[in-house]
C-alpha cells in the first residue's frame, strides 16, 4: 500500500504536475516486463530504488488520471512515461520520488533530490564554475551550497535531455539562487534549441531543504 507522502515535492511544481514522494521502500508492486528488463540484473541497492520510483511514479500517474503504464528506461537512462505524459523520477539516500504532467501542460518536468551534505572531494570543482563560487563562498542558510547547485544543475539536465537528447555538462549552465525565494535559474552557455517554440536557454525552477534532503524542481511549461 503506498503513503500519501507528497510534502516536499508538491510546492515546489506548478499545479498542473502530480507528484509522489517517499521516504521509504515500496516495493510491493509488480514490474512490467519492459521495466523488468531495464533493472535487468540489479544489485539490492538499485533494485530497491528502481521499483520505489517506479512506485512513486504509478501514484503520480494515478494522480493525474492515467492508468498505470510501464515506464521503461529509454534513451540515455531517461524514463519513457505513456504517450501525453512527461515525467521524472529521483531517488537519494531516504527519499524517492516521481512528478508527471500531461504533454499538454508541460513539455518537459526534471526533479532531482540529493542528501543534504558536502559535495564528496574533487566533485564541487566539477560542478561550481565563475560566479557559482562565490554562491558556494557565500553559502546560506538550511541547505550546503554546493550540493544544492548540483542538485539544480541534475534537474535541469533531467528536463534537457528528453527535450534535446543532448548532454550537457555542468559547466554548460550558470545556476543563479534566490535563497529566501526558494527559486533558481539556469543560464545555458551552450547553444540551445527552440522545442516547440519555447527557448531551451534558460530554465527556471524551485527548491527546499527539509529533513536532510535538498529537492529542486524544474518545469517547462508548454507554449
Ligand atoms: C542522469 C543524472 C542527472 C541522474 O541523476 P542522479 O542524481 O545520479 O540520480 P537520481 O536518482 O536523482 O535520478 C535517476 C533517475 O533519473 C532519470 N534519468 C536518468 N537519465 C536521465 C536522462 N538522461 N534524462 C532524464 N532523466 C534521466 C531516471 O529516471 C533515473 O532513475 P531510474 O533509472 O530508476 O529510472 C546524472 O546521473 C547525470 O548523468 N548527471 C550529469 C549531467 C548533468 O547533470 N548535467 C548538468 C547540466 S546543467
């Protein structure tokens, strides 16, 4: 049985999204066969988290008044939500979580959770560059400021690539926060495409610190 569990991710995404969200296991659901064959052969660790997205994900598409569908991984690892549908899905140390919205309302959604810790060694250099040091220096209250540029940079990525099918590196963006807002944005430094009519150069988006998990969400809505 799932928990009504949507407290951290649902204010942070427009109303016409639905979400689920848990900071638990929920593995009492049953694969689709084109599910199964993406976990393929899992060690326990992602098994867990793939069926608790896949869980979340199932509640968020109840949500939004779509029957349950397989979501196989597709391209580059991205999910393949049922025609009219997009989507993402996270999973971190103590929480997972699903956010869907019909085609029509939004052409792509990415949500990204990540602990609320330093970054590991050597990755801050990876991911903070030119002005984004010196949000990092500043820092601010309730969340690390390096972890949580990351975690905006990966739900920008998670809306670009189904958009584009393109990588995008993290020094490809420039992530500028309101801190009291709970709001950022991404300026591309890379050349980007009009998808249906709407300018991929900048994404804007949303995010929380709350019980030790950083969530930031990006939505781009439909023209
Ligand atoms: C793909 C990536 C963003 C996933 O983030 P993560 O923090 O490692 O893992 P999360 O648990 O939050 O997300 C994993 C989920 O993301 C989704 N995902 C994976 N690849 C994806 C892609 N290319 N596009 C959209 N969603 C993707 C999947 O649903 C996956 O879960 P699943 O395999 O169980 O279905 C990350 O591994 C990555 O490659 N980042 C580098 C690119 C980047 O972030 N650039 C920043 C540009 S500003």
């Amino acid at each position: 049985m799932l928990e009504d569990h949507s407290h951290v991710l649902e204010p942070l995404l427009p109303p016409f999204a639905a979400c689920a969200e848990t900071r638990r296991d929920l593995l009492d659901i049953e694969l689709f066969p084109s599910e199964a064959e993406t976990l393929g052969r899992a060690v326990d660790k992602r098994r867990r988290e793939f069926i608790t997205g896949r869980a979340c994900a199932r509640l968020a598409l109840e949500r939004l008044g779509v029957a349950p569908a397989a979501i196989p991984g597709g391209a580059g690892g991205a999910p393949v939500w049922p025609e009219g549908v997009v989507g993402s899905i996270t999973h971190c140390r103590g929480f997972r979580a699903a956010a869907v919205a019909r085609a029509t309302d939004a052409l792509a959604l990415g949500i990204d959770a990540e602990p609320d810790a330093p970054l590991p060694p050597g990755v801050l250099e990876e991911v903070a560059h030119g002005p984004e040091l010196d949000i990092v220096a500043a820092g601010g209250p309730g969340a690390d400021a390096g972890r949580l540029l990351f975690t905006a940079k990966e739900a920008v990525y998670k809306a670009w690539f189904p958009l584009t099918g393109r990588w995008l590196g993290f020094e490809d963006a420039r992530v500028s926060l309101d801190w009291p807002g709970g709001t950022f944005r991404a300026e591309l430094l890379v050349p980007a495409p009009l998808v249906a009519g709407v300018d991929l150069s900048t994404f804007t988006g949303r995010w929380s610190a709350a019980g030790g998990v950083i969530c930031a969400t990006v939505a781009v809505s439909a023209p």
